[in-house]
C-alpha cells in the first residue's frame, strides 16, 4: 500500500477508482473492519482509467437468496 494511502474505519465513500483501492480493501481486511472509507486519503480524488473489461464478469450468481433468520444476523453487522 502507499504509504500516503490512508484507508480509516467507518462509513463514508471510497474511491474505486483509485490505483490503490486493492490495496485498501486488502488492508481493511487485515483489520477486520466491517466498514472503510477513503475521506482522509490524498489520494481520494484519484481517478484512474477503467475499462468495461475491468467490471466484467463472466461467471457469476445473480443473486443469493438467504433464510430469513441468516439474513437477519447479516443486517446486524451492517455498516449502514
């Protein structure tokens, strides 16, 4: 991660553009944070070029269906 980077706890945006947003989520990962933001970073408004073929997928569930007793222990660690 860059040394400037400086992913911090909490609700708030991120910048998925950023060169160093893999670096971030890995990082928060680290830390066992539910939520991250990028509001203290430098590097916040950081836009880098994104291709279509970047979000592509190719193999993937369209959606999970849940038991409403999973999905009620889910919402309760929401970072919303």
């Amino acid at each position: 991660m860059d040394p400037k980077a400086n992913p911090i706890p909490g609700t708030g945006e991120r910048n998925i553009y950023c060169p160093f947003y893999n670096h971030c989520l890995d990082y928060a990962v680290d830390q066992s944070w539910l939520c991250w933001n990028c509001s203290r970073c430098v590097h916040r408004l950081i836009r880098q070029s994104v291709s279509e073929q970047d979000y592509e997928i190719s193999e993937a569930v369209n959606y999970y269906e849940l038991p409403p007793n999973v999905a009620r222990e889910i919402g309760k660690d929401s970072c919303d």
